[in-house]
C-alpha cells in the first residue's frame, strides 16, 4: 500500500495560494512560482511558464520571434540565476 505524501514544494504553492491569493485584486490572476533548492519547479510555475510561452508564440513580430525550446531555456536560466543569487544571499 503506497502512502500519499504531499511533496514540499506542494506544500509551499498550497501556503502561499492561502497567504497570497486573497490579496491580488479583483480580476487579476495569482500563480505561485515555487522554485525548489535543486531547480525543481512547482506544477503551477510551470503552467505559468507554459502560458507565457503560448502566448509569446502568438506575437507577430518576426524580429522578436524564438522558439518554446529557447523561451523555455532562457527562463530556467533566469531561475537558476536568481536561484544562485538567492543562495549567495543566504
């Protein structure tokens, strides 16, 4: 019988939906964007990155234009950064 245990990054998007949510004002959207100590993402980080993505690939602008591999890449980058930063900080 396998146990159910709610991962820690779970846990994390569960507290800060509770803590933030009510706070966003009406009619704006909330995402909570975990980032594990390892780079993991929380499922909803990743839906956010994926919306973005989508919605980047709908511009026009051919000058402006890249691939979801190289969007999607250039955003792990910055979360690693900010990540690494973090941890500097720390």
């Amino acid at each position: 019988m396998a146990h159910s245990r709610a991962r820690p990054r779970d846990m994390r998007e569960n507290f800060k939906i509770t803590g933030y949510k009510a706070g966003a004002e009406d009619g704006d959207s909330f995402a909570p964007f975990v980032i594990e100590s390892f780079g993991g993402l929380g499922k909803k980080a990743l839906d956010l990155i994926k919306a973005i993505s989508e919605e980047g690939a709908c511009i026009d602008a051919q000058s402006y234009r890249i691939s979801k591999q190289q969007f999607m890449a250039c955003v792990c980058d910055v979360a690693t950064t900010q990540l690494q930063d973090l941890h500097r900080v720390v």
